[in-house]
C-alpha cells in the first residue's frame, strides 16, 4: 500500500513533466499543425542555458532567466525558420524542425562536449519533504509538483479567462477572420510558439538537476512527448494532461512492479515449455515489465492509434 | 524570375496528346518502357570506378554508397513518390539484414545457393514485415503515417535489446558470407568481388524501383500524394495505393540491408533505430524528393561527406546539419532541385552569361564560409582540446589557437568574403533573370 503511494508521488512528478513538454507541443501543433520535432531540444537548451546561469547568478535566476531566453530563441526560430519554410508545406516543415533538433543536438555538443553536466538541486531544496513507511520523498519533487500545477492553472487561466487567451482561442479556429478582425495573427502565432518553448525551458530548468543535463536528454524524452500528445489527441490540451499522468505512472509501476511474462502467460492457461533454453520463444518467455517500461508508451500509441486515430481527446481528424 | 511564368512565343506550348511512336511520350502515357542510355552510362560508370578508385578504403567508400543509394531510392518510394514520411524506415532494412544474417549462420541452407541471392531473402523479410506494419500504418498519410512509423521504429528498435534471439543484443549478430556456394569460382573473400555484387544488385533495384514507378500503381502512387481526395472520387482506394507503395519500399529497403549485411558482416541495434531513419531521410531530403533519380545524388553526397569530413573533424555531423536545415529552408528541391535549375538556361543557350556572376558572388561567398568553419573549429580547439594543447593544424597551415593572430585573420577573411558575396548578389539575381528569359542577345 505504501509503495503505490510512492509510485503515485513518482508517477505524478515524471507525468507533470512530460505535461509541461506536452502542453506546449499540443499548443504550437493545434495552432500551426505542425509537431515541433525541436520541442525537446528546447527543453534540453533550458536544462544548459540554467546550468551555465546557475554557475554565475545561482538556480533561482537559472529558473527565472533560462525559459525566458529560450522562449526568444523558440521565437526567432518559428519567425526566421519554420514562416519560411511553412510556404512549401507540411512535410517539409516537420522535416525542417527534425534537422533543427539534430544541429540543436549538435550545438550542444560543440559548446558543453558530450559529458553530464554537474548541475544539481540547489541547496535549500535538498532535504527530505517527508517519508512514507521508510521511502523518503524529497522536497524537490513537490517542488516539481508545484511548480507544474502552477503552470497549469495559469495556462488554463490565460487561454479560458482573459482577452489574450480569447484571441489565442479564436485565432487557433479561424484564423483568417480574427486577421480581418485587426489582429495579428502571425505575431500570435510566433508568441504561442515562444511561450511554448519557454514552457519547455522551464521543464528543462527543473529536470536537469533530477533526470541529468546531458546531450541526449532531449532526445530521451523527446520521443516521449510525441507519442504523449498522439495519444491524448493531437490539439487537445485535457488530453494532453491525461495522457501525460498516464504514461507517468504507466511507467512509474511496471518499473516498480516486476511482472514476469511468463506469470502472465502461465495465468492466462499456456503452459511454459520444458525446453525454453532451445526454444524461438525463450525471449519473450523471459520478459519482465521493468524490462519493457520504456516501451509501453510505443505500444500504447500503436494502439490507440490503431482503434483511435484521433487520440484519447483529439477531435480533428488530421 | 515571374518573367519565366509569362507565355513564351519562342518555347512552343506543352504538348497534350502524346505520341506512342515516341519513347519519351510512350514514358508520359505511363508504359512499361526504359530509356536505355542513362542506365548503360550507370552501368559503365558502375563497373569502371573502381579502376579508377583503387584502395581498399575508396572500395568501402563505394559500398556504403551504393548500399546508401538503394535504401534512398526505396525511402523516396514512401517519401517523393507516396507523400508518406517515415521516421522509422530503418527497421525494414536492419530487419531484412538480421534476417540475412541469420541465414548466413545457418550454414546447411546458405551453403545451397550462391551469395548474389541473399539480397533477396532480405528484400523478402524487409517486405513482410511492411506488410503487417502497413496494414495498420497506411489508413493516414500525413502526421498520422509519420506518428506510427516513429512509433514502430521505437518499438521495434528497443526490442533488438528484449528478443536477443534474433537482434543478438547489445553486440549484434554477425557471420561470414564466405560459406555461401561458391558463385562460378568465386567465394567473396576480396572486397572488389563485393563490390561488383553490390554494384550489380545497385542497378537492378535501381531499374526495378524506376520501373515500378511508371506502373498505374507508382503512378497513382503520385496522384495520392497530391490530392488523395480526388484520387478516391477517380476510384482508387488511397489507402490501398499507399499500401503497395509501402511494400515495395520495404522489399527494396530490405536489399539495401540484406546488402549490408554482405559488406559488414555484422548487424546491431544502431542498423534499426531512429538515428538511422533520420539520416536517410537527411540523405534523400538533401537530394531531393519527388523525382526519381535524386536521392542518388544525395546518397552519394552525403556519404562522402560521411566518410571524407569525418577524418577531417570532428565536428562533421554538425556541418551535415547544418547543410541539412540550409537545404531544407533554401532550396526545398535538394541539390538535384538545384541543379534542374539550370536546364532552362542551358535550352536557352544562355549558360555563357552566368559564369562570370557565379565566380563574383560564389567564390567569395565559398571563402567567407571556410573562414566560418575555422573559426567553429578553432572555438571547439580552444573549449574542448587537452589542456596546454594550443597548436592546431587547418587548412596546411599550423598554428596556436589562443593567440589573436589566426582569429583575426579569420574573421577577416569571412567579413570580406560574405561582404563581397553579400555585394554581387544582385548582379547575380539580374543575370540569372536574364538567362532565363527568352530571346534578347545571347
């Protein structure tokens, strides 16, 4: 009992993570209809740009200054980049944001090389919040929860309950008629674009201490956070959330549980074979679920997008 | 360049009937017919080269890109002739090259049939199991497609680590393809008798995917890529004319791995996953999608920037990037895209007037980026080389990176040369509207 607790604390704070990539994404996609192949290297810039200003100005700064600058860069990146090539189509602009990723990949590499970088939890978050039944939750991980769940509300706030976020609303169905309404839709777009980013730079800020600040953390997740926002439904920022939360604890358990195939298999009335050493099979046999944690998520998007191609939430059949 | 749009007088219009007697219209009414003479110049060049490239390191070099140019052309199936863009094609070739190698192990089978058959088996385990993935994947085109195959190649990628029986794990499986039956004498032992078998199954798939682009299905292929709704109200399912497209790109990605696997001799995980699927798509998208033959030329550029840069620096992948993004938002028609540019000039016999600006505006622009490229080497020598190490040797010349001296030449140099570039651009624009327009002084 306790330790689903704990894997329910474990699973929250990785599933807010990936909502914090996942809310953007599912943004800059019901907006342009484009996935930004280059969302995690955003999220991997953020983790960097907060190391290097945590060795000067300290976190706290690291936090406050990293999303930002990364959101300006997101910017740039969708007003130099992504508006010219959007001309040629959609192929070519998810080809364009996959090519970014590699030279974002790249970049990172040439500037901080291919070590882990020592950036870590700053010392006034680094003590145990509390323990459940001997297993210590430390107080970074509500921090994390927290910080999340405040970004939340406030993207819900903004884009339910202010003009801004009316605009940004309309702007994602019609865009044509709220341009003849005298808005700039383009600037609109950019700045969804760059708060996305920035949103991804914060998730990078607060991971990289926990998850390591290294050249493939992006593309780690980055994956992930696809196959997240396929299977809430691609636009939708609820399915987004729920997706996100389940693919947190889908994993969080089936590494914490150790299921064994062959359990499964022997329940289900198939007998193992006396051979197994000789058999074609053997490996499948031996499957445990920490095993395949990682790849539930793949299978899970195959499936849903199998017998629901419009994803947990999604309603617009692309 | 909207002068070009403009009806010419001079160019006679487009003709609309098409003439069977003709081969090049019997081609535009979708027969079954080849224009021998670019494959004969293929083949001849094929088996001549490596007379010319004699080392055993040219030989590999060579290998890797014919094995390049096939995967390309099966990817462009699926990307420039289909619309479909997959980030998971990989998996078809290594799956058909671990199925290759399989059966090199299994000595009794192997030793009943000559090695230049192996491809086959590959093309055959490639082409199965793109039929069980298209059956679900190719419903979409579009984001859709795209999702499932990064999904699959996820899934199946991360497998090879799971199944050791057949993926072999972290070390991968390896063979020898000399215990095939004998080929007239010859058992493969040289690199050059690989090459030959490389080259010859090359131009085969080669002839074979081009010949399937002209069927009525390669040719639908097209029209559901451009308009899938139309395609339907003609009465052809899309979703079944993306399915054979998928096959037969898996079939022919799957000799690219069976191909492989007789070079290397070894397959690992790194054959399947999704690194690998981003770089052919890196390679076709750098030749060009859409016509037939330009993944060729991006197979091959690529390979030897591959191979040739990556002795050179360390920083190799990043130039490649940085090309790849630069074509992508440039010249979305890739280098062979660039290249047909130029065909309009030289109707127009007018190719003369471009050479002078060409030399203005592109030798110092070429300058101006070398000079760029020292200056990332030289940033990366001062971060990252061994501390005390301050020589660096580029372009011949040897010198200690952390004085001023060689970083303000090379600012210099790349100031100017841009500057220059910068300045004969638009004399460049306005001979290249010129050579493009008909009539006038030639």
């Amino acid at each position: 009992m306790e330790l689903i607790l704990v894997n329910i604390i474990d699973g929250l704070v990785t599933g807010l993570l990936l909502f914090m990539l996942s809310a953007g994404l599912t943004l800059i996609f019901s907006m342009m209809g484009v996935l930004n192949f280059a969302h995690a290297s955003f999220y991997m810039l953020g983790a960097y740009f907060a190391y290097q200003i945590s060795l000067a100005l300290g976190f706290w700064m690291g936090l406050l200054i990293a999303p930002l600058v990364v959101g300006v860069m997101g910017a740039g990146v969708e007003r130099y980049g992504l508006r010219r090539v959007h001309q040629y189509g959609h192929v070519p602009e998810l080809i364009f944001t996959f090519g970014l990723a590699l030279l974002i990949e790249e970049l990172v590499q040439f500037i901080w090389g291919k070590n882990q970088m020592p950036y870590d939890i700053p010392e006034v978050l680094n003590f145990t919040a509390f323990s459940i039944a001997g297993n210590s939750i430390p107080a970074y991980k509500i921090f994390m929860i927290f910080i999340s769940v405040a970004i939340f509300i406030g993207l819900l706030y903004i884009l339910t309950r202010t003009r801004v976020g009316m605009i940004i609303q309309a702007a994602l169905s019609y865009p044509r008629t709220v341009e003849a309404l005298g808005h700039n839709v383009p600037l609109i777009f950019m700045g969804v674009f760059g708060v996305g980013t920035a949103l991804a730079g914060v998730a990078g800020v607060i991971a990289g201490p926990v998850l390591g600040t290294f050249p493939g953390m992006a593309f780690v997740l980055g994956s992930i956070v696809f196959v997240t926002i396929v299977i809430g439904g691609l636009g939708s920022l609820w399915g987004a959330l729920v997706a996100s939360l389940l693919i947190g604890w889908i994993t969080t358990f089936a590494k914490s549980y150790n299921l064994a195939m062959s359990d499964i298999l022997n329940g289900i009335g198939i007998v193992t074979p006396s051979d197994l050493e000789g058999n074609i099979f053997r490996d499948i046999w031996s499957v445990t679920s920490p095993q395949i944690a990682d790849i539930l998520p793949y299978i899970l998007m195959v499936l849903i997008l199998i017998f629901r191609p419009q994803g947990l939430f999604g309603k617009r059949h692309s | 360049m909207s002068q070009t749009d403009l009806p010419d007088p001079a160019r006679p219009k487009e003709q609309i009937t098409t003439d069977p007697s003709r081969a090049s219209e019997r081609l535009r009414a979708g027969g079954l017919t080849l224009t021998i003479g670019p494959w004969v110049i293929a083949a001849v060049l094929l088996a001549i080269l490596p007379s010319i490239f004699t080392s055993n390191a040219a030989l590999t070099i060579m290998n890797q890109m014919w094995i390049t140019v096939v995967f390309a052309l099966a990817y462009n199936m699926l990307l420039g002739q289909g619309g479909m863009l997959s980030f998971g094609h990989a998996v078809y070739a290594g799956v058909g090259g671990f199925a290759c190698m399989h059966i090199m192990n299994a000595s009794d089978f192997f030793a009943s049939f000559p090695l230049p058959v192996l491809p086959i088996f590959g093309g055959l385990f490639g082409m199965g199991l793109a039929l069980i993935v298209g059956s679900f994947s190719t419903r979409n085109a579009g984001t859709v497609f795209a999702m499932i195959s990064l999904g699959v190649g996820e899934l199946i990628a991360a497998c090879s680590v799971i199944i050791v029986a057949f993926f072999g794990g972290e070390e991968g499986i390896s063979g020898d393809r000399t215990y095939a039956m004998p080929f007239f004498g010859n058992e493969f032992l040289q690199q050059i008798d690989v090459y030959y078998l490389t080259s010859f199954w090359v131009l085969v798939s080669a002839v074979l995917m081009y010949l399937w682009s002209r069927t009525p299905v390669g040719r639908m292929a097209n029209a559901v890529r451009d308009n899938p709704e139309r395609a339907e109200f003609l009465g052809y399912s899309a979703r079944w004319v993306r399915f054979f497209s998928f096959v037969a790109s898996g079939f022919f990605a799957g000799i690219a791995g069976g191909l492989f696997a007789i070079n290397y001799e070894i397959l690992t995980e790194e054959n399947l996953n999704t690194a690998s699927s981003g770089v052919i798509l890196l390679v076709t998208f750098l030749g060009g999608v859409g016509l037939f033959f330009r993944p060729i030329i991006g197979a091959i550029v690529f390979t030897l920037v591959q191979t040739v840069l990556s002795l050179q620096t360390e920083l190799w992948a990043f130039y490649a990037g940085t090309l790849f993004v630069a074509t992508v938002m440039f010249f979305p028609g890739g280098l062979a895209g660039l290249m047909m540019m130029h065909v309009p000039v030289f109707k127009l016999g007018k190719a003369r007037l471009l050479i002078l600006p060409y030399l203005k505006t592109l030798l110092p622009a070429a300058i101006g980026t070398l000079a760029l490229c020292a200056l990332v080497e030289m940033t990366f020598h001062v971060r990252h080389a061994a501390s005390g190490d301050h020589e660096m040797t580029l372009f011949w010349t040897t010198f200690d990176s952390h004085t001023a001296l060689p970083w303000i030449v090379a600012i210099a140099i790349a100031v100017v040369g841009l500057g220059i570039a910068r300045m004969t651009a638009p004399a460049l624009r306005d001979a290249w509207n010129e050579a493009n327009t008909a009539g006038g002084a030639a």
